[in-house]
C-alpha cells in the first residue's frame, strides 16, 4: 500500500450552498471532482493528523463509490480513525449524534438529502464540524477557496474496504470502524421519550400509524424503533428499505411528493397518525388523520408541549426558527417567556445558539425540528416527539392542532416553489423586487399595507459573523409577510420560493382554506414580482 499523490486541476464550480455542496450524479463522476473537494476540506482543517472522523450517507447512487475514495483519502492526509455507517449508510441526525458521542473532530455526510436520486440523480457531500452541526459558513469559504487553486491531492493506493459487516480494519496506518448507527440512535431517543408510554399506545392495536420512509435512510431506523422497540404492528414503516434511487420517487416529505401517504391519511379509513422524512432522515412531515400539520405550526406545538416530554419537562432556554419560517412559535415562546431567535436558512445558523445554550428547540418552516439533542435536523425525533404529545394528551393531531391555534392564533402559511426555472428570469426577478425597496414603504395593496421591504441580514449573536442577502422580505403593517428567496440546494436552473403568512386571531375564521385565506397577499406577490412574466410558469411546481 503506497500513498500516491495526483496532480489535479481545480474546477470553478465547488461552492457550497444552503446545505454542502450539491451536483448531479454525473458532475460528481467526473475524473477528480469528488476528490478535489475532498482534499480541500483536509487542506482547510487544522490539526487533523491523527484525528477521527464520522462517515456515512443516505445511501444513494454513488454513495459507496464515493466512501471508498474518501476512506482512501483520509487514511492518506493523515487521519487516525474514521467511524463508517454499516454499507455505508448513516442518516444525518444519526452522523451528528455519533461525531457528538465519540468526541470526533468532525465528520463528511454524503447526502443531497430532498433531491431524487440514482444515476440520473443528484449527489451531495458536506463537512460537519465536531459540535456535529453542519460547517459554519467561515468553514465553507475556506474550503471553497481551496477549490479554487487546488493542484493535487493523496490518496491511498488500496483494495476497497468491506462495508457490509460490522467490524475493524486497517487502511494504512489508519483505522476503519465499520458501526451500526441503529442501535446508538435508538438510545438516544430513548432518553429524550417515554417509550414505555409509547409502546402502550402503538402495541395494543387501537392506535395506527404509518410511517413512510419514502425509500430512504430511515427505514432501518424507523423499523427498529417503532415496530420492534415500540411495538407497532409490522407493516407500519412502510417503503422501508434504503434504495440506491429511492425507488425512482423525490425523497421529499410534502404534500406533492409524499402523496401516496397523504392518500392513505385523507382515505376514509385512515390510521390516526402519519409521518415521513427524506432521503437523509433531517426532515419530517407530521399527518393526522384527515390533517396535514404545517411544519411551521409543528415547531410551535413541539415547543408549547414540551413540558409533557421526557428529556424537555426542565424547560426551554429558548427557540429558534429561520426568517421565511412563520412567527407562530414566537407567540409560543412570548407565552413561555423565553427568546425566540431568528436566522438564515439553513440549520449550520442554529449550531452557535445550540452550543451556547441559548436555543433548546429550532426549526424550518422546510419540514425541520430539532434540539440540542443533537446539531442537525431529526426527522424521527420529530415523529417521536409527537407522538409522546399525543399518548400525554389523548387527543387527535387534529384536535392538538385546533386547540393550539384557539389558544394562539393560527398562522396561516404557505410556501409557492417554482421549481428549475431559468435562472436569468429568477434573477431579474429579485433584481425587480429588489429595485422597488424604497417606493414600497408605507404602499397600499387592497386590504394589506406594506411596512417594510429589505433583503434579511443576520448578525450571529455568539460570534458576530454577518450573513447578507438571505431572502427578499416584505412585511405588512398587520404582521403579514411575503417572502421571495432563490433555493441554495437545487441543482438544475434555478428554484424559486415564495413564502406567504398570515394571522388569524379569530377562532371563527381559521378553517378557511389556507391557499383562500392567503389569496389576496397570493395576488399582491403577483403583482410585486411578476413571477408569470419574470419565469414564465403560471402555477407553482410545489406548494405547502
Ligand atoms: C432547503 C430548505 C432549508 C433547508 C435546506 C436543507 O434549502 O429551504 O430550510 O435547511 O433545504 O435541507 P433551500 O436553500 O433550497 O431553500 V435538507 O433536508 O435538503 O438537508
Ligand atoms: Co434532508
């Protein structure tokens, strides 16, 4: 075994987005693009001789391919020991859960989480740091500046490692623990619930739920958990077997590309609860029956319930939630006298106030929740934690829901995506909106009127960093809001969201369709962005 040095050229398009980098599975296939980045996160890591680090993914196309290389890589940069997912495999909470529980220096995460897989699919790779959060954006500067004048990288001249056992092996000089990431997640869960609660409601046969894992990572750790730890009947997790292109489906929990669940929860005789997450298990979607709960309204029914769970009956030092997410959990957080902090997409802006103890709970209006359990979004945890809701209350998702929303106020939110349009149009629509900044102040459209309009800025409160130009806001004078923001994780074109909220005090008018209540501020996005003119779609390809 001899370390070989190849001598590579940079490419110009290695920039992570919102959550690592993200190509088509053919750009990763290239001759040295896995690489090249690969070596940029080593040479942009301090002290990493002798370190160890977490690898796994969601076990799409490429994903063994991919491990092989970067076990290679490692064990030529230097590395002492690198903890790898059973066949590879290991969802995002549960990589973040291990970087945490063996103390790693960080970890690499294969995944382009929501987007479709196998060879015609995309691929992803991002850098976790040893809090086990996503890489702060000082991290993916530094990494991405190396891409850019990248000439060479080492790799270790090898024959591949076995990744189908659990067991230890040489690589070099360094060691490969191949570990199943179930077992480990499971316990962790089991600290935070009460299972023995939750096997009393999912074991007896009166209460049905169905977990669609849509055939991504969580399979194997859903059928652990609820079926053989908790007791739900066989067949509860279903499309529970990982495959390399996800059944050819969008491993994305929504209302469009979860459909066959949302069916079986909007059929006559529907099972009472209905859940799924995506390709790498961050996300979740929460359906009772006949229900759709709104991921925004979940992070503030998770946070005002909280007190009926296990690992959170202490209490909250506070919340969380990124800017196009709705403000229902901070009329939560207001109740419960606690901060209510708001950030940037993506979860790497959650890590500083999670380290810091400032945030217990965060989420993503994108189907996300988490805790300071960990420093990554959890799907499952998010399915556990209703579900211990729910067995503590003894009530209907639908009547938890209903009940929040008389005690608060519903806001109404929805989010319009246009997904792969041309991305001159995207632009030269931001440009627009952009342009009419100041002439918008204090304007009137019909019933709402506008009270300001920027681009959102973020100051990190922990260490000071500023993040600029994280979505277009247009705020009304009755706290209604329209957001526009360009996707950073697609990988064809452009993707275009829309985010639209509004407030509903009355308990007399919060059964209003959501897509009827939100239609005038619908019409008056129109009217601001000329989304039909700008990007030439008449309706959205995903809507919320
Ligand atoms: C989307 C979501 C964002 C989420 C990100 C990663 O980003 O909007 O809230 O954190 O995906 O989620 P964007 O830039 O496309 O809007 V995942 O589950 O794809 O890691
Ligand atoms: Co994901």
């Amino acid at each position: 075994m001899s370390i070989i040095t190849v001598t590579t050229q940079a490419f110009n398009d290695q920039k992570p987005g919102t959550s690592g980098l993200r190509k088509a599975v053919t750009v990763f296939q290239q001759p040295h693009y896995l690489e090249n980045f690969v070596q940029s996160i080593f040479d942009s890591l301090e002290g990493i001789t002798g370190q160890t680090l977490v690898l796994g993914g969601d076990g799409r196309y490429y994903n063994r391919q991919a491990i092989q290389i970067i076990l290679k890589m490692a064990s030529a940069n230097g590395i002492g020991r690198v903890l790898v997912g059973l066949n590879g495999i290991l969802s995002t909470p549960a990589a973040s859960a291990i970087i945490r529980k063996n103390q790693a220096y960080g970890g690499i995460i294969l995944s382009a989480s929501h987007n479709p897989g196998g060879i015609d699919g995309d691929f992803g790779i991002k850098y976790n740091i040893s809090n086990g959060g996503p890489a702060p954006e000082k991290v993916t500067e530094a990494i991405f500046d190396k891409t850019k004048t990248i000439t060479q990288y080492q790799i270790l001249e090898s024959a591949d490692i076995n990744l189908d056992h659990v067991g230890s092996f040489k690589l070099g000089t360094m060691d490969v623990e191949v570990i199943d990431s179930v077992q480990p997640y499971l316990e962790l869960m089991e600290s935070l619930f009460d299972f023995d609660l939750l096997r009393n409601m999912l074991s007896k046969g009166d209460f049905a739920m169905c977990m669609d894992s849509l055939h991504a990572v969580t399979g194997p750790y859903a059928k652990a958990i609820f079926e053989d730890k908790l007791g739900a009947k066989t067949g509860t997790v279903i499309n529970g077997v990982p495959l390399e292109d996800f059944g050819g489906g969008h491993p994305d929990p929504n209302l469009v590309y979860a459909k066959s669940l949302v069916d079986v929860l909007f059929s006559e005789n529907a099972p009472d609860f209905g859940a799924a997450s995506d390709g790498d298990g961050d996300r979740n979607m929460i359906l009772g029956r006949n229900f759709f709960v709104n991921p925004s309204d979940s992070l503030a029914v998770i946070t005002a319930n909280a007190h009926l769970v296990k690992g959170y009956k202490q209490g909250l030092t506070g919340v969380a939630r990124s800017m196009p997410t709705s403000g229902a959990v901070d009329k939560v957080a207001q109740k419960l006298g606690i901060n209510c902090y708001e950030t940037p997409t993506g979860w790497k802006f959650f890590g500083n106030l999670l380290d810091a103890d400032k945030a217990t709970i965060c989420g993503e209006e994108s189907f996300g929740t988490s805790s300071n359990h960990i420093r990554e979004k959890d799907g499952l945890w998010a399915v556990l934690f209703w579900l211990n809701i729910v067995a503590v209350r003894g009530e209907s998702v639908e009547n938890i829901v209903r009940s929040h929303w008389k005690e608060y106020g519903r806001n109404f939110y929805s989010r319009h995506d246009y997904e792969e349009v041309a991305t001159e149009g995207a632009n030269a629509l931001v440009t627009h909106v952009r342009s009419q900044f100041e002439t918008l102040k204090g304007k009137q459209f019909g019933n709402y009127t506008v009270a300001y309009a920027d681009d959102f800025s973020y100051t990190d409160p922990i260490d000071g960093s500023v993040t600029t130009n994280q979505g277009i806001r247009i705020g009304f004078t009755d706290d209604s809001r329209i957001i526009f923001r360009l996707s950073g994780t697609g990988t064809k074109g452009a993707t275009l969201r829309v985010y639209l909220e509004s407030y509903e005090p009355d308990v007399n008018k919060q059964d209003l369709d959501t897509q009827e209540a939100l239609g005038e501020l619908i019409n008056i996005a129109e009217e601001i962005a000329q989304i039909k003119k700008f990007i030439d779609r008449d309706v959205p390809t995903v809507i919320t």
